[in-house]
C-alpha cells in the first residue's frame, strides 16, 4: 500500500574515505562520452539487504578492506569531475577516492522488508555533484547495521560515471574480493566505448529534454514532490498476464515488456486520456554485461503510440514497444557534440522513462556465501513525467524470476496509479 515516509529509522551516519590501495589512475583525464553527458544530473541507488547469518562477525573494517583493491580495478570511480578550457567536463582519475557510510537502523532486516516498500531510498546516502565539483565524490557506499545484525549494502553512483550495470558489476567485484575469489590482476583502460553516430541530424531526440542551465550544482530542477515506491509482481502473475493477454505474441513479449505496457496503460487513465503518448525505454546496450569498465551503454529509444493507450488491449501495447521502439542513441550523440555540448539535459523523467534491468546480475554479490535476500535499485533526480524500473527478485517459480517494480512518481499521480492497479490487474503497491 503506499503511504507517506516513515519518521527516519536510519541514524548515527559516519563518513570515511577508501582510495585505491596504491597509486592506479596517473591523475589520467577520462573523457566523457554524450552519453555520459546526457544523463549528468541522474544518480543511480542500490540497496542490497543481508541477513544476520551473512554479516555475523564481520567488522566495518572487514566491509571497508575489499574496497581498496576494488577501486584498483574500478579506479575510475575514485575520479574528480573537472572542466576542461571549453567548459567540457572529464573526470580527472586522481585516486580521490570513494565515500563510505556509516549508519544504524533500528528495525530488524525482516520487519524493514515487510513495511511499504518506499523507504529504501534511505538506506543510500543522497548525492548531488556540486557545487565544488572537483571535491564531489562519484561513489558513495553505505553500510547500515539493523537491530537483528543484518546488514544493507547501500551504493550511491552517479549516472555520468555509468549505468545501472556498471554499478551493479562494481558491488559485484567488491564481494568477490571479499569472499577472497580471483579477480583481474589489471586494472581496465579508462576508456570509454565510442558509439557511431550518423553523420546528420534530421530531428531532435525525444528521450532528453533541454534544462535551464544548472552550473556546477548537478540536480535536476523539478516543482512537483516525487516520491518513489517499489513492488514484486511474482513470476506465476507474468505468466498469467502474457498468456492471457498476449495469446498470439506470448513468445515475443517479455516480462519488462508486459509490465511496461500495463503501467503505461494505467497511468493513461490515471490521468484521464491526457498521456502520454510518447515514452522512454532505456536497455543495456552492452555485449558483455558483466565487463568492469564503467561506462554508460544503454540504449535509448522511445515509442509512440498513434492510439489512446488506455482504450486498447494490454496485448497490443506491449506488442507496440516490443516491435516499434526507435532508437534514439545517434541523435544524443549528434545533439551533445555540436553546440549543445554545454547545455543541460533530463532523461528520467523527460518522458514517462522504463528502465530494463531484467539482465542485470543482482544477486552475484555475495557475503560469507550468502546472497542478499532482496535488492532494490531506483533512480534519484528524475523528471514529473516519472521513471519505472523493473529488475529481477529473488523469487524464483519455474525457473523464471519474479520482477522487483520501482515506480518514481510525483505523489499525487502515484496515488492514482495504485488504485487503477489494484482495480484492473490486483496489484497493490
């Protein structure tokens, strides 16, 4: 059900720092893609919830040592944003080094996982770049010990270093240096993949949206109260779903596909036929999902419907962003290196934005051979048109995975939505 904040349950927050155990970047100047650019004023959060069994014994020394040879790796991430003469930002690799959290919380890991899920944002320190950019850490790691002695690892990661999969692989490498399993012995090149971009711009992208200029305070500017909430929708109800309502495309429309469609149908009638009828799909564009090099490689594209989406079968949406999605990432690429390489742009939140995590590896991290029992990822800075994130659970019916749902929504507009869910597909969120 969704329902206002609890009062904070989260306190005491300690912060230290962790560099790379010896000198990796060589004060390098990593450059950045459009890419990279377009999503600046995004941050990504992660939160990975243990119970006591996994933590048990282990010291905020023995969470903070692996991370020292992870940022040898990942080194990157211990950068500095700088500008360059023309006002082109880059990330000086400097060895700055990543903030690490301290905190308490007095609820145990179990009853924190049964209250409304939308409180999850407290457990990942908020970040904004800014305004001393060159003092702002990309990284921030929260570790936050409950009452029973679980334990969440909290990942505060800012957009313009990588995606959710980066991220997510950088959590990873810390656990497997921590269970004390092989890792590379070199660090990555910090070098960033070069998309193609065509050599023409025939229209603007529809996925950004131009802001007022921001500076060196990187936070998207937003009038509305915007809260985020999260869901599972079981593996059993997918498959209802597709086999009920997708009868002659069943083997074409995925699980991400079919949830999008249903939410995108019940915020068109949430707010009465107004919209939308364009929306965002971001996916992991990257051939190796798993590779340590920070980087943003999904793919942008977005889908219009020529059709009042909430008159129609749930089938013929989601058949309509399976099939019609338009690619937008060469357009991005044009727009952000001509003479809008200053500007400053929104992409969650620009458009009504899905984010496909399906193939994200969520559950690789492990602590003393125990794997988190939920995690949750959502976006902060995101736009009033909102962001919908779906990612794997850890609920498992035959062989396929349920779906954790994280829906960023302004408030009132969330509520709305909740209703028309529960009424038309028996979801409450």
């Amino acid at each position: 059900m969704v329902s206002g904040s609890l009062e904070c349950p989260v306190r005491g927050q300690m912060l230290s720092s962790v560099v790379p155990a010896k000198a990796t970047g060589g004060n390098k100047d990593l450059e950045l893609t459009s890419m990279d650019l377009a999503m600046k004023l995004h941050y990504i959060k992660g939160v990975y919830f243990f119970q006591p069994e996994a933590a048990q014994g282990l010291s905020i020394h023995d969470l903070k040592e692996p991370m020292f040879q992870c940022l040898e790796l990942y080194y990157a991430a211990s950068g500095r944003i700088r500008r360059s003469e023309s006002g082109r930002p880059f990330i000086k690799c400097n060895d700055g080094g990543v903030r690490i959290v301290e905190a308490q919380c007095d609820k145990s890991v179990d009853e924190w996982l049964a209250m409304a899920r939308n409180n999850d944002h407290m457990l990942a320190l908020d970040q904004v770049l800014g305004p001393d950019l060159g003092f702002s850490p990309l990284v921030f790691v929260q570790f936050t010990r409950f009452k029973c002695g679980g334990v969440s690892v909290g990942l505060s990661w800012a957009h313009v270093l990588g995606d959710a999969f980066s991220a997510s692989n950088f959590l990873n490498l810390w656990g497997q240096i921590m269970a004390g399993k092989q890792v590379p012995l070199q660090p990555n090149s910090p070098a960033h993949n070069i998309s193609q971009f065509p050599t023409s711009i025939s229209r603007k992208p529809f996925s950004l949206k131009k802001v007022d200029p921001v500076g060196d305070y990187w936070l998207t500017p937003n009038n509305s109260k915007m809260v985020t909430h999260s869901f599972r929708i079981t593996a059993k109800q997918l498959h209802y779903y597709i086999t009920t309502y997708c009868i002659h495309d069943r083997n074409k429309i995925s699980d991400f596909e079919i949830i999008s469609a249903m939410i995108w149908q019940s915020l068109s009638k949430a707010r009465e036929d107004s919209g939308p009828n364009i929306v965002t799909i971001c996916s992991n564009n990257s051939a190796d999902k798993m590779a340590m090099l920070p980087s943003n490689g999904m793919t942008l594209s977005t889908v219009e419907a020529d059709f009042c989406v909430s008159r129609v079968e749930i089938g013929e949406v989601a058949k309509l962003i399976a099939e019609k999605k338009m690619d937008e990432n060469g357009l991005i690429g044009e727009l952000i290196k001509g003479d809008e390489v200053r500007s400053d742009f929104m992409v969650y939140g620009a458009n009504l934005t899905f984010v496909n995590l399906e193939g994200m590896n969520v559950y690789g991290i492990e602590m003393k051979g125990l794997k988190p029992v939920c995690v949750n990822y959502m976006m902060n800075g995101v736009g009033e048109e909102g962001t919908v994130v779906v990612l794997p659970s850890n609920e498992i019916d035959g062989g396929n995975n349920g779906k954790m749902v994280t829906i960023t929504l302004p408030q009132y507009l969330l509520l709305k939505l909740n209703d028309i869910l529960q009424i038309d597909w028996n979801i409450a969120i």
